[in-house]
C-alpha cells in the first residue's frame, strides 16, 4: 500500500472477499478499524509497523491515512470477522511508546514486584527442604508439598478477578494490598511452628498478597510495549530467578546462624524495600474500552469468552502441563540431590545454578521471539525441557556434574517459557484486556499448580527410593510433551504448519 494513499474500505479489510494473511503476528492488521472508533465521513490515522521486507519495523512506525467515508454493513461486518480471527489486531491503533523512560520505570517496577512473587517460589527447594527436618519432620513430603502448590494455586486462581479490575481501574491499589499482605505474611512466617500456621501465613496470606502484585506487574508492561514486548517482558521476569539465586544463598547461611525466624525477618525487609519502586513505578496508560452509549466495556466480572478461541484455549491448557512439569525440578532438585549423596546444605547452590539459567533463560529468548516469533520460540524452548528432563535430569543420580549441568540448563529452557507465557497469550487479545485474558489462563494454570507438588510427593512415596524418583522426572517429561503439543496445536491452528512463518 502507497503511503498516503486513501483506500476504500474493502481494501482496508478483506481484500476481494480473502482472508487476511496471519503470517508475521497477530498484531498485523492494522487497517482493520473497530466501528466504535469510526467517525462517519471521516478519516482515521494509525500506526503501523511496515513488514513488506518481512521484517520487524522495530518502534519506528510509518503513518497511514484510511479513509473510512465508506462503510457498508457488509464491510463492517467483514473487519468484526477479521479481529475475531486476529484479536491484537485492534491494539495496533494505538501508539505505544516501546520504551522511553516512562516505560522502562514501569518494567523496573513490575522487576521488583515479580521479585516478591516468584523470586519466593523460586526457593521454595529451600523451604521445603528445611521444613522437612525440622518443624515438619513428622509430615510426609505430600503433605508439606501442599503448602507450595496452594501458595501458586492461591496467586493464580485469585488473579481470575484480579485482571478485570486491573483493566477497569488500573494497578495503584492492587499493588499496594499486594505489597503489605507480601511483607506481613514473611513476618507472621517467622512465628509459625506448626503445619497449619504455615499454610496460613506462607500460602493463603502470601498467595493473596501475590495475586493481586501478578497480574499488575504483567499488564502494565502491555500498555508501554507491543513491538518489544517480548523483550520487556523477558527483562522483567528475570527477577524471580534473580531472586532464586540470592535468596537460597542468602538462606544457606542464615539459617544455620540466626535461624529460621530472623531469616524470613530479613526477607520481609527486602520485600518492603523492594515494595517501593514497585508502588511507584507500576502504572496504566491505556483507559478502558468505551461503548456507544459512553460506558466502560471492561466488566469487573471473570469472562471466559476467550476460550471459544481456540489458540487460546490450547495456550491456557499448555501452560497447566507446563506448570506440572516444572515445580518437579523446581520443587524436589534440592531433595534430590541430598538423597544421591550429596551434602545438604550445598545442594541448596543447585537452586542458584538453576536459577542463574533462567537470568539467562528469560532475556535472551524474548529478544529473539520479537524477531521470529514468540510461538516460535516457546516451542522451541519446551521441546528443550523435555530432552532436558528425560535425557540429563533421568539418568544423573549420583553424577554432581551431570546434575549442576542439568540445573543451568533446564534453569535457561524454562525461565524462558515462563518469560514467553504472558506474551503469547498477549498476542492474542486486545493489550486493553490483557488482565482479564492472563489471569484467566493463569486460572486453568492454577489447578496444575495445586496438584504438581502433591503429586510429585506421592510419586516419591512409590516403591523404593530410586523407584519414586525415577517416577517424578518422567512425570515431569511427560507433562511438558503434552505442554509442547498444546502450543504445537495453537500454532498450527494460527499459522498453518510453516515453520518459516514469524508468529
């Protein structure tokens, strides 16, 4: 199309009666305009990103004038069917900024935030390890499994109403609950002795807490970014395994010292620092939808309309298996370890190896899924999880070596599909209601979590030692198959079986 140039509105959606192109992303068709935006007579003016080379634009944009004076029912109808085929395609007339110094803060913000989420359960090894030699010997590793999959479960199960209100009214509010419940649940944390105290304090006041900081530090990075989200995003989410370096080293040393008390004293603290930046950086840009009659159209009320999509439908549903597959190593690396000869408190530096990895793993992978495609690349990574687990992880045992190589390793694989998630699901929605899409699949998400640790537990309790660990990794290997089919799937579904297409 010539710049400048005024087409008619069959040109601007459905070019003789053909259905658009879905190559490069979801995000390419910018000249398919919502009615609500349409001014009868009128012109409207978008931004678009110019892939003729069938490359990446980058955040420079050429502007392109559409003319709208003509807009025939059929028509109209004909660009409704284009954006329920391509639902990002609706965000592509806004200006996003892809970073300035207004955007950065926010990534910085939602760093932070994530820190006080993920950062945790990404020591949870740690956790778990201590409470089973000291307040919960006498719990078996299923029963001390359930306080970690409930503090995950509570986060993303929650979030099913976090997103809305984040769309309707922003995240000052929800970070702010987010941030106290966090902090407070650390310090009741360190007086808690008994099973049920610690699945108050730790999972339901903490999961609470990062609930309503999850879906807020993930959003508000799609208000600023469309082009470089991938790449935002990764940026942010190296926080959890920033985290997951220091705190198990952090942990390694006090525990034994000051004890447990003063320990999750220190990591309330650093929680309350980090609580700052994340209060007044995270913020919104993007104001709700408007209807004719001038009402919000983001609901305050769970929507699972999203599921009649079914590229989303195979997303949420991977990220279940996925989230099955990961806490196994995640959870139980530590144990393993110490049951295969090796010292317990040096097992907890297979946590920071592992985490170490997922730095890595969570920056490197967004920046090339904006350039081939952040479908492409999550399938990548999960398909390297799967040989990860079963080809290194299976036959390790005793080999120190083979099992800190596996830690990095899978550490990079994973760290990077958890980077990718939320902007493949961003992909295919409107950014203005990204909240409710995540939190929605995060919710499917929740029941996995809820059950992978137990499970894992149960599993380890089979026959012989040997017998149930074997058992938990390929569990593990076999829930991130079907994960990589899920995501095979909405590919497909989206794009055809090209492996060449950008999506």
């Amino acid at each position: 199309m010539t710049l400048g140039q005024a087409p008619n509105a069959e040109d601007s959606c459905l070019k003789n009666h053909q259905q658009p192109p879905v190559g490069e992303s979801l995000s390419s068709l910018p000249t398919c305009i919502d009615s609500s935006d349409q001014e009868k007579g009128g012109s409207f003016v978008s931004k678009r990103e110019d892939n003729s080379d069938g490359r990446d634009s980058g955040p420079e944009s050429d502007t392109i004038q559409v003319d709208l004076s003509y807009s025939p029912d059929d028509e109209g109808a004909k660009c409704e069917n284009d954006l329920a085929r391509q639902p990002s395609a609706a965000t592509t007339v806004i200006d996003f900024p892809e970073g300035g110094l207004q955007g950065w803060l926010v990534v910085f913000g939602s760093f932070c935030a994530m820190i006080s989420v993920f950062g945790l359960i990404n020591s949870a090894a740690v956790f778990e390890s201590y409470f089973s030699t000291h307040q919960l010997v006498n719990h078996s590793a299923s029963e001390i499994g359930w306080i970690f999959s409930l503090y995950l479960f509570i986060v993303f199960f929650v979030g099913i109403q976090v997103g809305p209100i984040f769309d309707r009214h922003g995240a000052r509010l929800l970070v702010a609950a987010g941030s106290v419940l966090v902090v407070l649940s650390l310090m009741l944390l360190s007086l808690s002795k008994t099973y049920y105290q610690i699945m108050l304090t730790y999972s339901v006041l903490g999961g609470l807490g990062g609930a309503l900081l999850n879906c807020p530090a993930y959003g508000a990075i799609t208000h600023f970014f469309h082009v470089r989200r991938g790449l935002a995003t990764g940026v942010a989410t190296i926080s959890g395994g920033i985290g997951g370096i220091v705190f198990p080293i952090m942990l390694r040393y006090t525990l034994p010292s000051i004890g447990f008390p003063w320990s999750c004293r220190i990591l309330g603290f650093i929680m309350l620092g980090l609580a700052v930046p994340a209060n007044l950086f995270i913020k919104t840009r993007l104001k709700p939808k408007i209807s004719h009659d001038g009402a919000k159209v983001s609901s305050l009320l769970p929507d699972f309309s999203g599921f009649r999509d079914l590229r989303y439908a195979f997303s949420a549903i991977g990220i279940f298996f996925m989230e099955w597959g990961l806490f196994m190593p995640l959870t139980y690396i530590v144990s393993y370890a110490a049951a295969h000869g090796q010292d317990a408190t040096e097992s907890y530096l297979l946590l920071s190896y592992l985490n170490a990895g997922s730095v890595l793993g969570r920056v490197l992978p967004g920046l090339f899924a904006d350039r081939i495609g952040r479908f492409n690349v999550v399938i990548i990574t999960i398909s390297l999880c799967v040989i990860l687990v079963l080809a290194m992880w299976l036959p390790a045992a005793m080999s120190k070596s083979v099992l800190i190589g596996y830690a990095v390793l899978f550490g990079f694989a994973s760290g990077s599909n958890l980077g990718l998630v939320p902007v493949c699901l961003g992909q295919l929605c409107d950014a203005r209601h990204f909240g409710r899409y995540y939190s929605t699949a995060m919710m499917v998400a929740s029941f996995g979590t809820l059950s992978s640790v137990p499970i894992g537990g149960a599993l380890l309790e089979m026959g012989s030692v040997e017998t149930g660990w074997r058992a938990v990794i390929i569990f593990s290997g076999l829930s991130y198959f079907i994960a990589l089919a899920c995501y095979t799937s909405a590919r497909v579904l989206a794009v055809g079986f090209n492996p060449r297409v950008k999506f």
